[in-house]
C-alpha cells in the first residue's frame, strides 16, 4: 500500500527513470505543499516539474493544465491574488 509520506519517494524514483507522469505526481505534490505552508519556493518547485514533465511528454495536459493555473494565480510572478 503507498502512504502519502511515501508519495514524494516513489514519484521521485518514476522521475529518475524519466516517467513525465511520476513529474507531474512530484509537481502536484509540491504545489500541494506550498499551499499547505504558504511557501512560495515550492510553487517554483512544482513548476519546475511540470514542465520538465511537459518536456518529456507533450502530450500530457494536468501538467500544462497546473503550469496554467500557477502563472493565472500569479504565483509564478511574484504575487498572489
């Protein structure tokens, strides 16, 4: 059974390997995260993923869709709404 504090682990290893979807997983997480802490360094984080996932996968519209919402939210610009 995966538990949530294992998530981050497992997706890390899918990453490593250079599954998009494992990215994508890490990215959400990370967004999750800075929403959760209000940490503004993990928006960043979770961009990052999305469009080292996006990069690997085109395809893929969760990440295009999240990267969307962080930059619509202003998150990626400095400011929150």
């Amino acid at each position: 059974m995966l538990f949530f504090h294992n998530y981050p682990r497992y997706y890390k290893l899918g990453a490593e390997r250079g599954d998009p979807d494992a990215l994508h997983h890490l990215g959400y997480y990370a967004m999750n995260q800075a929403a959760l802490t209000n940490d503004e360094s993990k928006y960043a984080e979770a961009a990052e993923y999305f469009r080292e996932g996006i990069a690997k996968d085109s395809d893929l519209v969760d990440p295009l869709f999240y990267l969307g919402f962080l930059f619509e939210h202003g998150t990626l610009l400095g400011f929150s709404q």
